[in-house]
C-alpha cells in the first residue's frame, strides 16, 4: 500500500484527489508542518527539501521500494503506475497537459503561496508585496479564465492531471478569503470559465474524498509563533 505523508495543504490536496479519482489504496501519514515533522529525519530520508507531500510505494519501479517528493511528479508517477490514467494518450492532449502542469508549478503554486503569505501570515502587513502578488493572483486567474473559455478542462477535451494539481489553489483562495482580510479571496464570478471549472470539478466525488483527507487537522484560528517559526521563520535555513 502507498504510503503518502502530507497535510491537509494545496499541495497536500493534489495528490490526496489524484489517488482518490485512481481509487488506488494508501495510507497518509500525518506530517505536521505547523508541529515541525517536516524536519524529523524519518521525513527528510524521503524528501530533503522538507516539504509535503511525499509518498513511498513499496511496489515501485523493479518491485523495489521507491520514494518520490515534488506533488507534480508524483502526480505523473502516479498515473504511469495506472497504465497513464488522468493523462491524455494522444500527444496533443498529453503535451497540453504538461504545459498546464508547469503552469501551476511555476506560475499558480509560487504566486498564489506568496499572495497566501504576504496577505495572511506575514507579521507586517507590507502594501506593496499584497498589492504585487494580488495583481498576480488575478492576472493568472485571468490567463486560467481565458484558456477554460476555449476548452471544457485545461487539457482540452479531458479531466486531467491539469486540472487536479491546479484546482486545490482555486479551492483554498475562495474558501479561506474570509479569514484573511488583507489578502481576500478571488471572486469567481469575475471569472466566469474559471467558475464553470471550478464547480464541475468541486462537485465530483473523489475531490471531495480528496479534500476530506486530514480535514480534521485543519484550522481556522491564527497560527502561534512556533508554527510561524516552523513554517516561516529561520528553521526552514538550518544546515541538515
């Protein structure tokens, strides 16, 4: 069985909805950032950059024991081992889907993480980083508006891998707006393609089982200053 050690976090959700739509069987173990897991040996033999998600599939590659870290490629990983489900098989749909891959990596996890922090956890509220990634929130929300307006899912014709590393960013911007002022949410009606999206993925049952994972972990309150310091602060930077 597969081993997947998250936490109940964008990234987290990926792969939490990837294995639940592939109705592959794991186990999650709880990786506490806020807690500091995240820098306990056990966790960094499997990823060294200490960040979630991360899995190990006893029955990898060669029948081996096999560890991967970084949600996109364990999201390819993931179909391959299911013979390329949530992959498009014709080489357009396919290239398509790893150009919006990238885009979510590059572009939507970074920028969004950024408008996430400045906006809700940072100590000083600094108008101009709110304003900057704000700005960027909204224009790739934009470019997501413009290409979900030419095709039902991001790799055209079929739901995707595109569509489920992309769609727990949106998902976590409108549903904590509310809870962060200074930041905001993104309203969907201003997106009207990114909407259509948004509530046809939402309402399928494996995205909510997705979602569910470690719900109960999740919290509503402002973080203390040993999980701003876990998260945020200079234990990310220790030598290890």
């Amino acid at each position: 069985m597969l081993e997947v050690w998250s936490w109940p976090t964008p990234n987290g959700h990926k792969v939490h909805i990837a294995l639940e739509e592939l109705g592959l069987q794991y186990k999650v173990i709880p990786i506490n950032i806020g807690a500091g897991d995240q820098f306990k040996p056990e966790f960094l033999k499997i990823n060294p950059n200490h960040r979630i998600p991360a899995i190990v599939d006893p029955d990898g590659p060669g029948g081996k024991p096999f560890t991967l870290f970084e949600s996109a490629a364990i999201l390819i990983y993931l179909s391959e081992k299911t013979g390329g489900k949530l992959i498009p098989k014709d080489p357009i749909g396919r290239y398509k889907c790893f150009e919006w891959m990238m885009f979510q990596m590059g572009g939507v996890g970074p920028m969004f993480g950024q408008w996430n922090h400045f906006g809700a956890y940072a100590k000083e509220k600094i108008p101009y980083a709110i304003e900057r990634y704000t700005n960027e929130v909204r224009r790739l929300t934009r470019v997501l508006n413009h290409r979900l307006d030419e095709a039902r899912w991001l790799a055209g014709d079929e739901y995707s891998m595109a569509d489920i590393i992309t769609f727990p960013w949106i998902h976590t911007a409108v549903q904590t707006g509310a809870r962060f002022a200074e930041r905001g949410s993104i309203n969907l009606g201003d997106y009207p393609a990114v909407k259509r999206w948004y509530d046809e993925i939402e309402a399928r049952p494996a995205v909510q089982r997705g979602l569910a994972v470690l719900a109960d972990q999740q919290r509503d309150q402002q973080i203390s200053e040993t999980e701003r310091e876990n998260m945020f602060g200079t234990t990310q930077f220790a030598a290890r």
